[in-house]
C-alpha cells in the first residue's frame, strides 16, 4: 500500500543492504569488472554545505554541474549548489546556492534534479514544506551582477486539496513555451487502489502579467484502476507531436501485490488536446508484471531514443536472482528495458527486456554486476546506454550488504537480435561515495557526472566516470 508518510522509494534504496546501522567498513577487494571505465570522487560533501545528494546534475554552458541535496544546509533542509571547473592546479569549488529553511512558506527536501531554463534560472520541486507543507515547485534566478547572491522564488505550493497533488519526488520538463510539466506522488484522486491518493501529472504556466502568479493545472490524476497507474515518482520526457512520457511506481494491469499495493508499474503517454481549453488524453502504454523474466516498479523515467523508443529501468523483477531484494517487493534486482512504438496506427507497444541485474557474490567481495536501479538512462555514442545503480559492485559495508552501487554500460549488440552486452564499475574504492541514485550527467567531453548518496559513510559525493 502507498503510503504518502511512509519512507520514500530512495529511503528504501538507503537500506539496500538492510545493515546500515553500526557497521563496519570493509576494504574493497580484486580489481574492478570494467577497467575500461575510470570512476573518480569530485567533490565530497560534509553537512553544512549539503549533505545526501540523490538526484542526477545538470550541466551550464560553462561547464559548471548544478544539483540539489536532499538535507544539510543551514537549516538541514536541503540545498541547491553549483560545482565550478576547476582551474589548471586548482580543485572543483563548490558554491550553496540556496539553503532551504521550512519556514514561511520555503520547500524543504529537495529529492529531485534541476532544470536549465533560457534566461539562466535552475528550476526544481521540493517534497515537503511551501503554503500547505506538501511541497513546492521553484525557481532560483541568478544575480544580475558577478558575485550577487541567488534569489530563490516559490512558483507554487502542492496542497494536496480539491484534486490537487502533493509530494512532487520529480524533476521538471521545461516546455517550448516556458510551461512547467512534472508529476505528483501522491494528490489527485483516492480510489480502492490507492487508498491515500494516486498522484497527478501537472502544468505551471508563466505569468501574463509581471508579479502575477504562475497557474497550476492538473493535466491527469491517476486512479490506480482498470489498467492506469499509480504513484509517479520520475519526470516526465517530451516525446513526437508534444506528447509526454513518464512512468508510475505502481498500477497497471500487472499483479504485483507489493505492500498490498497491486500494480507493478506502468509507462504511459498524455497527449495534449485538439483544442485550447480541452482535456489531455491519457494511455498506458505498458503495464510491467514482475514475471516471467519483466521488471517491476520503475522509479525512473524514460529516456527518448532513435525512431521515438524509449529506454528505462525498473528497481525490481527482471530474470537474475537477487539476495538481497525486499521480500514485499516482486523478486529480481531489477531491469533495463526498451519500449518500441507502435510500426501502425491501434497498434500495440512492443516491450524487450535488455538486461537483468543480479546482487550475487562471486569472487572478491563483487555483488553482481549492479542491483536496483533508481536514475534514469543516458544514451551515450553508438547507441550505449549508461546509468547507476544503488546497490551492487564491491561490499563496503558488513559482509552480506549487497555491494554499494554501481556505474554500468549497456552495449547493443553488434547484429540485431543479438545479446546486449553490461559492464559495471563499482564507486566503492574509488573514493567516489556510495548508492548512487540518481541519472549520470553527460559532458561534452565525453565524462559522465553522478552524485552518490553515502548514507551511513559521509554525507555523499559527487563523482566523473571516463568511459
């Protein structure tokens, strides 16, 4: 059963290991899977200056990685900072943009990315806090001047109330019109299936007059029921013909039976009306049913690839074997996925199962090769996706934890229909944190950018992998 109150899917992910209190820290062994790729710590955080980062970063025009920290700050309740290049001999600076305070309206837990605007402003949501305490959606606008501070706007506040949502666990997709679009964990409709709401898909538009207040629509509200969804906890991807793309944690015509919640998850596409003033048309494209191999509970997104597929994870189900999986979760340690479109009008989405990850010792302290994936996937050259995942690679906690996350690749196969091809890296060891959730962040020079949690061993980190 979805409980809005209840720890969040990342806080679950916190425990992988389920050991997370007084443990001892081991020291990694062998070597690692993927010599090929090269993991490296940036920047690590120590609290005052943010603290349990778990969203993926985005990257300015000059270079510089900006991100959010779920706690730490000045008020403990998250930040917005920026990592600056370094200059030739110097470290990475890191500069808090904002301290989130919880009082006077302001957010508080930042748990999702940010994104770029056109005049420079980082947009972004908080889970709690804001008018009603269910959350915000913001903008953080910077100086006029070199040097100036960062002024940070509440553009609206979740009340949870009238069919609105609340709890929005997401990043933001900036529409061609400046529009805001994301999703709500929780809000929206109460129905059989999700007794404490089903969550929404949301619009913010722009102001028509300056001082003016940004309008929220509620574009969708999920009922959980006949074959729709459940619970969104990822943002949404702009797809042909302005169509959005996301994907629910629960719902579905799949049984999964996790918490008492049925449903393993959908992926589905809202399409925008005819008309001004009309309704948006949503349609689950496909319900994931945790058996026979499929995945179960996509916490991610999607991402668009060539031809219109989309690309995504699932955090359980899958074919491999996986010790350490919650025992109210579907089994399996989750999954990569490829969602092909329809070849004619009325037909269906076809459905491939990529890869099935696996948290199953083998030689020198390896758990797998990565388990339960929590972050969107970045295509990379050739078609090669990459992402992370929270538990997996190197035991760096008590012997049994499952490993501490990893950075994977997935090489398609060099003749259609052949056997897709992963390799992982695991962060432990390289001075790089531990659990990473969120999506890599890819560079233009070819480096990808992560942050990881590190929950119960620092206050997380931000690291670059070199393919």
């Amino acid at each position: 059963m979805y409980t809005p109150d209840l720890p969040t899917p990342t806080a679950a992910a916190r425990t992988l290991g389920a050991l997370l209190i007084a443990l001892t820290i081991l020291t990694p062994h062998g070597a690692a899977q993927n010599p090929s790729m090269t993991v490296t710590g940036v920047y690590q955080f120590t609290g005052g200056n943010g603290s349990q980062p778990e969203a993926a970063l985005v990257i300015g025009q000059s270079g510089a990685l900006y991100g959010t920290t779920s706690a730490g700050g000045t008020s403990n309740a998250g930040t917005v900072f920026e990592l600056t290049p370094p200059a030739p001999g110097r470290t990475v600076t890191e500069t808090v943009l904002y301290s989130f305070t919880n009082h006077n309206g302001d957010g508080y837990f930042p748990a999702a990315g940010l994104s770029i605007g056109n005049d420079g402003a980082l947009y972004g949501t908080t889970v709690g806090g804001g008018a009603a305490g269910m959350g915000t959606v913001f903008a953080l606008t910077p100086p006029a001047a070199a040097g100036g501070s960062w002024t940070e706007t509440v553009l609206y506040s979740f009340t949870g109330q009238n069919g609105d949502g609340y709890k929005p666990y997401a990043g933001l997709l900036i529409g061609k019109n400046g529009a805001l679009y994301g999703t709500t964990a929780g809000g929206g409709l109460v129905t059989s299936s999700c007794p404490y709401s089903c969550g929404t898909v949301f619009e913010l538009t722009r102001p028509e007059a300056p001082g003016a207040a940004w309008k929220e629509t509620v574009l969708h509200r999920f009922t959980g029921q006949n074959g729709d969804g459940a619970n969104p906890h990822a943002a949404l991807v702009a797809g042909a013909a302005d169509a959005l793309y996301g994907t629910t944690l629960h719902g579905g015509s799949g049984s999964c039976n996790d918490e008492g919640q049925l449903g393993c998850g959908t992926v589905f596409a809202l399409s925008p009306p005819a008309s001004s003033g009309s309704a948006w048309t949503e349609k689950v494209i496909y319900s994931f049913t945790g058996q026979n191999g499929d995945g179960a509970g996509p916490n991610a997104g999607v991402t668009l690839g060539a031809g219109g597929a989309l690309f995504g994870v699932t955090s359980n189900g899958g074919s491999a074997p996986c010790a350490n999986s919650s025992p109210s979760a579907p089994p399996g340690c989750g999954t990569v996925f490829a969602l092909m479109p329809p070849a004619a009008a009325g037909a269906t989405w076809t459905e491939a199962v990529l890869y099935s990850f696996s948290d199953q010792l083998g030689s020198a302290g390896w758990w797998g090769n990565g388990a339960n994936p929590y972050g969107e996937l970045v295509i990379g050259g050739n078609g090669v996706l990459y992402g992370t995942t929270s538990g997996g690679g190197y035991e760096c906690l008590v012997q049994g934890s499952g490993g501490c996350g990893t950075v994977f690749q997935l090489t398609p196969p060099s003749v259609p229909g052949g056997p897709w091809t992963e390799s992982a890296i695991s962060l432990w060891g390289n001075n790089a944190g531990v659990f990473p959730m969120g999506a890599l962040a890819l560079g233009t020079n070819g480096a990808l950018y992560g942050t990881a949690f590190g929950y119960g061993i620092s206050d997380g980190t931000v690291f670059e992998v070199r393919p």
